[in-house]
C-alpha cells in the first residue's frame, strides 16, 4: 500500500513538473538567473548570449542579458530555461513557436534574409527595404524587439502610449507582471497584453503552439471594425496600407473587389470560404472575442477572421516574406496549400 | 504428453508439410506452434509487403513526374494554374515564383520586396476594366502583350479549320477590322458588363464586373484547341462556364460534363440539347468540304454534337435576356427554325411558292430525309469574341469554307455579302424578294394562314 502511494506521489510530482510549471507565464525561479548586481563575476562584464557567457557589457536593470539573449539558444529546442520561449535559435529549431523563429533569417541560414524581421543584434537591416517596412514609412532606424523601434511594450503607437526607446525600459515589469488572462490589453501595464504587444489582445498557448496542434494554439484577437486591439493592428502600426481600416479604401478598399487582401474582415459565410471550418495551423484564423473559450478547432465562417498571421510568421519562417508556407515552392501544390485554407475551390 | 499429442494433431490438421518447421511432433510445444504461424503468416506478409512497396514506388514515381496532380483540384487543373503553360509574369517570375502561381496576376499586397505597384481590384497587377480595349486580361492575352505573349486564335481557326489569322484575343476585340468602320463586328464588352453587374439576375457579379468573367472562370478555365494548335482536341476540357452558375456553381466549366443518354449533370454537350428540342445535331465540316474532318476536333468522328460544348444553352444564358440591349434568341422549339423549330419547306396557302433554299452536305443526308430536325450551334456561323470584317459576329470560315470579306455598304443591306454566308450550306439562294433580311433573320416571321412561320 505504501509503495503504491509512494508511487501515486510520485507521478503527481512528475505530473506537476511537466505540465503544471509550463502554465506558469509570470517570471519565477532565482533572480541570478535573470539579474546581475555587478555584471563582474568573471574577470570582466559578462553576458548572456545565444552563444552562452561571453565577454559583454552591462544591461540595464541589472539583467545578464538583452532581449535575445534570453531569447535564444544554441540548441534546437525552443521552450528551455524552464519555461522560456526561444525565438532564436543558432540550430534549426526542431518546433518553432507560433511566431516563428529568427534563426530563418540569420548568417546561420544564409538564404533566407527576407523571410523575417530584420531586428537588430541579430541580422542587418534589410538590404532592400531598408528601415522602410513595406506598407508603411520609415521607422529611423533598424528594427527592435521593444520599444520606439520596435513591436513590443510601449513603442508609441497606440493612441494614448507614449514611446519608450529603450528595450527594456519599454517592457518594465512585464516579466514581472501577472499576464492571467484573460487579457485586457492595457497601455500602460505591459503584462496585461497578448506577448506584451501594448494594447493588443488575445490568449497564449501553453506552449506557444510549439506542439503545433489545432486542439491547443494561441488565439488571437480580430474585428471587423477599426479596432486597435487586434493582433493585425499591431501589424499595421509600421504596415499600415496592409490593414483593411488602417489603409482604408485607397489602399485595400472597402468591400470586394479588394484592392489589397483584406485583414481584420471576417471570413465569408458564403462561397468556398464556407468550407473552411476546421482550424488549420497553416492559415490560423482570429476571434472576433477577447478571450475566446470556444472549441479551437472549429472555424466559423461568417464570424471568425482574416488577420495577418493567417499567412505570415510574426517573427520570421523559412520561407520568404514569412509566409506561414512555401508560397514560392516549384511545386504548385504546395505554394498554393495556405491558400486554399480560405480558398478552397482554388486547389 | 496427451497435451503433446494434441497439439501435433493441430499440427498435423492445420499446416501443410511442406510448411512444416518442425518434423518430430513430440517436441512439439506452444512456441514452436507460434514459430510455425509466423512462418507462413510471413510467407504471404512477404507478398503483400512487395506487392504494396511496387505500388508505392508507383505512386512515388508519379509524384516525382507529375507533382502538381498529387492534390490538383479546379485551379491546378486550368490553364492559369498550369505548371508548364501556365500564368508567368517577368515582375513576379523574377522573384522565383513558379509557373502557375497566384502571385503572377493577384499581388496581395502590391509590393513584394520593396517593390510597389497601383493596387487594382481582385488584387491584380493591373485594373480590370478601363474600356473595351484596355484591361486586364489583355495584359497577356495579347500578341503583344506587356506582361505575357498568349496566343489564342478566333474559334473557326480553333475549331473550323480556318487558316491562321488574328493570333490573339485582343486582336479580335480590337484589331480596326473588328470594328463597324470596316464591316467587322465584336461581342460588344460594354453590355455585357452592364447585363451581369451588381448581383443581376442572382447571378453573383459584382458591380464593375470583368466583362471577360461572364464566360470565362480565370480560376477553372482550361485550354482546349483543335489539332491545329493543341492537339489532340479533348471535349473534356472546356474554357468556358455558364454565367448563371456563377455563384451558385462557381467551379463548374460549361460543356466537360456529358454521358451517353445525357443524364442529369452530364448533358453539357450539344447533343443533348439537339434532343431536348426533339432534334439532331450535325457537325460542320472543318477545314474542307472533303468529308473526312468535322467541327471542332478536325476529327471525322463524332458528327452528332457529343463533342461539342451546348454553346446554345451557353449562349441563351444571356441572349434569353433583353436587359441592356441583349438580342434575345429564341431557340427551342417554337423559336428560330435552325433551332428546334421543324425546319420544314415554307408552305402557307395562298403564300405558298416560297422559294426554299436546298440544304448541302453535310447536312443533306439521309437523317435530314427523314425528317430530323438539325439544330445549329451558334458557333456554327458566329464566333465568340470578334469577327474580322463581318458583322453580327459572322465567322470567316463556315462549314468548311471560306467566307468572303464583308464590304461596303455592310451586310444587312448587301445581299451579296448574305448570299456569301447562307450558301455555305444552302444551295438555290433566292433574291426575288431582294435583300435576305426582308425575310431572314433571328426571330423573324412570315405570316401565314393559321399562324406564322420562322424563316430563319
């Protein structure tokens, strides 16, 4: 009897370990793990890279390491430390997470320059666009995780949030933060938005979607109207004449025929889009709800919709542009196979 | 031991000795009965194994060779979506998108790469519509065209045999000789924008429509030709579909679905409306009048329309229309006589004597004699895009035969220019009555006593 407790115990704390500490969003463990107090163990300022401690310079809020730093790994896995998402990876990552993973766009791969971001400390700025993003104007300088330059935290541009130019500084407290959802999307504290895009809503995966399965992925906030709360808008802030409300009728137009392909419009009701009623992973769809608590495999045409990263990666893929498939492949087939989610009568 | 000899018997009931791996039954145990199983379980594992492997290597080699086809559908399948022949532009082809690719006239966001472009409706490359002679699918359909080169000849070079002329759709709308001011004619894209727009009919378009789109489905069309150009013709493909499908059957091509007997949703040919009509229908001759090629594979069988897309049906779709101007046919049995009206000699009473204009080969052949109906294709006599110095659309070539140039004044008051059209299959053209539309033409009667008879 003992022995079969003991056991019982045991699974329960295995259990735990495996899939209890995952569902925990908010920062814990050692704070070493994160912070410095003088950036001097070694001999000199050291620094936590993707490359592991190197020789580096102090960051702010004591932290051993920039946003990639943490971020990143030299190994193929893409949740590690306990319970960080790895966007970068200096191997191919086995199961990037839903929004992609930088190493698609890395000297490591050197073929796949346009198939991301271009954020600094981790490639050059685009070749071509430069610090243009397509669709939108100049940003003055190269793409950044956080901040005035970049998606994350308070980068200036929702309607009542004043840029902070500094990464860290734009995210403070988010890592801290209680990130429960559901998820109001608040300007003015960090934790409270969907992967602390300011103002944005939206329900994160256990896992980020590493697992890939259509029973379990983030879901991720739409609206047919001009909202700003919507995982599109946040493309829109730099890609603006992508954005059905934010370019408006000169640049997509207001109703079929689009000039550009719409986002933030809901999936039609009728026509092949009907058939589109299983959520696949290769073209997600967003929820028009806050916090969705539906069936998340079901699609609802009519209801759910059209959003950016129903074709694109948001960090970047292996494929150009960041589609979420191989739009360019020789094989017709395969190019077309995000298509035909939606389009499903154009197989 | 008596389970041991149990067993042997089991043995002895159920395998064959020439399967048999162990011989000396006292030694006989549970194991080796299992061994004994496997053993010929694998015997037949091992053919089901080679014969799946050969299958798959097939179905592997097939991928390799055709591997758009593994999971083609409507697109796949058209001529657009063709890998080899399909859609290309320089801007987009030089980016590496494949042959066949949405990108090449749909850019999602007008701009790849830095790269930008006017953004047009449906997301093309270019706009839809500007005028009769300026929009989009004349990008490529063009002998000269900016984006593509795409040669497309007119339908009695296609599917009559005519010699070579106007290579390209664009051509046959626009060319000088398509116009009135040289006897030509062009089906007039204007009205047929204005007959489908804003959801007319139920039919699905958009206000501002692509006029090319009421016949032709850009996502399903597929290329069909005659032995001329991209033999061997196959009445399975079809470049057309029904414009009252639009919406309602959106993926549906208009004349690939047929079955002998013409069954529900297999009675797209010409043959089948010959019968709905209780008539026949005879191919006209292609290329020459020797007998040995009929419309519109060149081939000397089928004559009966089985091979021939219902372009009637097609056809009335809008021609059963008067909205904007549409000229509406009349086609059924109580319509035009080279339709399913009974063809029958003029004979009125009192105006009796009518002259009557004897039939040619092919059609003066024993079906006729006795007494079937021939029911025309509209193709027959007119083309669908644009005639070079005709008008109402006349086809240059007809039942095997040259068509003489329209001249001055134009036909309808010409009847020579008539002349040269109906005799391509009838003989004893009559002119005591003058010119031929005095009495001929689509939905034109004569009175006679106790009705009225269709002379045309």
């Amino acid at each position: 009897m003992i022995k079969i407790v003991t056991k019982l115990v045991s699974l329960f704390a295995i259990c735990s370990l495996l899939y209890v500490l995952p569902l925990e969003a908010k920062v814990t463990g050692a704070c070493s793990n994160c912070h410095t107090m003088h950036s001097s163990q070694s001999s000199a300022p050291q620094e936590w890279t993707e490359k592991g401690w190197i020789p580096g310079t102090a960051n702010p809020a004591l932290l051993v390491a920039t946003c990639i730093g943490c971020h990143s790994s030299t190994t193929a896995g893409t949740i590690l430390y306990g319970n960080t998402p790895i966007v970068l990876n200096t191997l191919t990552p086995t199961a990037p997470l839903a929004g992609g993973n930088f190493y698609f766009i890395t000297p490591d791969n050197a073929t796949g320059h346009a198939n991301g971001h271009n954020i600094a400390g981790i490639d050059v700025a685009d070749v071509t666009l430069g610090f243009i993003p397509p669709g939108g104007t100049s940003l003055g300088s190269q793409l950044r995780c956080s901040g005035t330059y970049g998606c994350h935290g308070h980068n200036g541009r929702q309607s009542g949030d004043s840029a902070v130019e500094d990464e860290t500084q734009a995210i403070k407290g988010a890592h801290h933060g209680d990130d429960t959802p559901p998820l109001e999307g608040s300007l003015t504290d960090v934790a409270r938005n969907y992967r602390f895009l300011l103002g944005i809503k939206g329900t994160e995966d256990d896992d980020w979607e590493q697992d890939n399965t259509n029973t379990s992925h983030n879901e991720y906030k739409g609206s047919t109207s001009s909202a700003t709360d919507t995982i599109s808008y946040l493309c829109a802030e730099c890609h603006g004449k992508f954005h059905t409300w934010v370019g408006g009728p000169s640049e997509v137009g207001t109703a079929s025929p689009w000039l550009r392909h719409p986002t933030d419009i809901a999936l039609k009701l009728t026509g092949e889009y009907s058939a589109y009623t299983i959520y696949d992973m290769t073209a997600p769809v967003a929820r028009p709800e806050d916090n969705y608590t539906g069936d998340p495999t079901n699609v609802r045409p009519g209801t759910d919709i059209l959003m950016c990263l129903s074709c694109h990666r948001a960090h970047a893929s292996p494929f150009f542009k960041m589609v979420r498939w191989d739009y360019k492949s020789s094989n017709l087939s395969e190019a077309l196979s995000g298509c035909n989610v939606c389009h499903t009568s154009k197989n | 031991m008596p389970d041991v000899i149990k067993r042997s018997e089991f043995m002895k009931k159920y395998l064959k000795n020439n399967r048999r791996l162990i011989h000396n039954f006292k030694f006989v145990s549970l194991r080796s009965i299992f061994y004994a199983l496997c053993s010929m379980l694998s015997a037949h594992v091992f053919k089901l194994l080679a014969l799946s492997s050969m299958l798959l290597a097939f179905l592997i080699l097939c991928w390799i060779l055709y591997p758009d086809k593994a999971n083609s559908g409507p697109y796949l399948n058209s001529a657009h979506g063709n890998s080899i022949y399909g859609v290309n532009r320089p801007r987009t082809s030089g980016f590496g998108y494949a042959v066949g690719n949405c990108v090449h006239c749909h850019e999602q966001h007008a701009s790849i790469a830095g790269q930008t472009i006017t953004p047009y409706g449906y997301e093309l490359f270019y706009d839809h519509w500007v005028e009769i002679c300026d929009l989009f699918c004349y990008r490529c359909h063009n002998q000269g065209g900016v984006e593509m080169q795409v040669n497309n000849y007119p339908y009695s070079v296609n599917f009559g045999g005519e010699p070579l002329f106007y290579e390209s759709i664009y051509k046959q709308f626009c060319d000088l000789n398509s116009t009135g001011s040289t006897c030509g004619s062009r089906h007039n894209l204007v009205p047929i924008r204005n007959l489908i727009d804003n959801n007319a009919f139920g039919w699905g378009y958009p206000a501002d429509p692509d006029p090319c789109s009421a016949c032709h489905n850009p996502h399903t069309v597929q290329r069909i030709g005659s032995k001329q150009y991209h033999a061997p013709y196959n009445p399975d493909k079809s470049p057309i579909s029904l414009p009252s499908e639009h919406a309602n059957n959106p993926t549906n091509l208009w004349g690939d679905d047929y079955q002998v007997g013409c069954p529900l949703g297999k009675k797209e040919r010409l043959i089948c409306y010959a019968s709905s009509v209780v008539g026949v229908y005879q191919s006209p001759y292609y290329g020459n009048t020797t007998g040995t090629m009929y419309e519109p594979s060149g081939n000397s069988t089928p004559t009966d329309g089985s091979d021939l897309p219902d372009y009637v049906s097609f056809c009335l779709d809008c021609h059963s229309k008067s909205e904007t101007g549409t000229k509406v046919i009349h086609w059924d049995t109580s319509g035009d006589k080279h339709g399913g009206k009974i063809s029958g000699d003029v004979d009125c009473g009192a105006l009796s004597g009518f002259e009557n204009g004897d039939l040619r080969a092919p059609y003066n052949d024993a079906l006729k004699e006795a007494g079937n109906n021939y029911v025309l294709s509209c193709t027959d006599c007119h083309e669908p895009h644009g005639a070079k110095n005709r008008t109402d659309l006349l086809r240059r070539f007809i039942n095997g035969e040259a068509v003489p140039a329209d001249t001055a004044p134009c036909m309808d008051s010409d009847v020579n220019d008539w002349i040269a059209i109906c005799e391509r299959c009838h003989t004893n053209i009559h002119v005591s009555f003058g010119n031929c539309t005095v009495c001929h033409g689509h939905n034109t009667s004569i009175g006679c006593p106790g009705g009225t008879t269709r002379t045309f």
